[in-house]
C-alpha cells in the first residue's frame, strides 16, 4: 500500500510540475503577443494610410526585415502582416498562405470569379476589432519572394481572404474602409482613444 501512495505523490508533483510549465509557457506566449503588437503601427498611424512604393532591390536588407516580420507575426499571432504596418513603405508583406509561410513582393492579385464572401477579418493594427467584410472568394496572386523569384499562386477562402487584405495595407486602405457604415461607425467609437478622467 505504502507504493501505491507514493506513487500519487509523485503523480501529484507531476501534474503541479505540468500546470506550472504550461503557466509559464502561457505568460511567455502573452509577453511575445505583447512585444510583437507594440513594434506594429497602430490605428491612428499615418504610415498605415500611406501607398507603398515597388521593392526593386531583392537584396540582403530585404530578407533581414522579411524575417523579422515572420517573427513579429507569428509572436502577434496573425496571418499576415504588410511592411506599412511596420512602418516600411514597400510593396511586400509576409503572410502564412496554404499552410506555407510566404514573402510576397510587388503582388498582383486577380479575381477568379464574380463569387464574393462576407466574412469577418480583424488586423493587428486595429486592436480587438473585428468586423465583416466582402472579398472575392477565389484569386490569383502573382508576386516575387524575398530572392526575386516569381511566385503564382491561386487561393481560396481563408487564403483568398488574407492575400487580399495585405494588398490593401500596401495601398493604404484598412477594413473599415471596406466594411457596412454600421460595423465601421461601432469600431471608429472603439478605436477612438478613451479620455482619462483625473
């Protein structure tokens, strides 16, 4: 019997040891979120409503930041994230597309179809925000990565969806530009920095 209450003692050590590794990889995770959203311009931001100009130069300093915006979205927990949103103002942005992380530079992106789908899409420049928005539900995206190799994609869906928002960062354009008066006039009064009452 004496085994058999060691051996709870043990699983109990094991579970606390477990919840306590899982505390800190969750504050850890929460930190990167943290440190990775305060280097991404926010709302208010002018480079954000600013029209990038082509990338001719697939060099060194191209792949340096490529990275380092990989980083800072996967740390931000996003999708996608366009060099205007880090205050670069060049045609290209980072994104996971097809399960495939991916730099895509001086994109083109051609609808497949009239087919259009409401969905709602937040962003990393915009807080807690979320709020429908219509995109064409097939694309092509014809674009260079990071070497200068040309890249042709056809997207669906998610996919679709995230290439399409990332061109309209380059373009200056944010999604409540693209969304229903009502759902932009809610997230206009939540954007709108809060008065401090002393």
């Amino acid at each position: 019997m004496a085994h058999d209450h060691e051996h709870d003692e043990h699983d109990e050590h094991d579970e606390r040891e477990l919840t306590d590794a899982a505390a800190r990889a969750e504050a850890e995770r929460l930190v990167r979120k943290d440190v990775a959203l305060a280097q991404i311009r926010q709302y208010g931001d002018p480079a954000l409503r600013m029209r990038a100009a082509d990338v001719e130069a697939f060099d060194d300093e191209l792949r340096r930041v490529s990275e380092r915006m990989m980083g800072l979205m996967h740390d931000a927990e996003g999708v996608g994230l366009a060099a205007t949103q880090v205050g670069i103002l060049r045609r290209f942005f980072v994104c996971t597309v097809d399960d495939e992380d991916r730099v895509l530079v001086n994109p083109v992106v051609t609808p497949l179809s009239d087919d259009t789908e409401v969905d709602q899409e937040g962003c990393l420049s915009l807080g807690p925000i979320r709020i429908p928005v219509e995109r064409a539900a097939r694309v092509r995206v014809e674009a260079r990565d990071e070497a200068g190799e040309p890249v042709s994609l056809e997207l669906e869906g998610v996919d679709a969806r995230v290439v399409q928002h990332e061109i309209d960062h380059l373009d200056g354009t944010l999604i409540i530009d693209r969304t229903d008066p009502e759902a932009r006039r809610e997230a206009l009064r939540q954007l709108r920095p809060r008065l401090v009452l002393a």
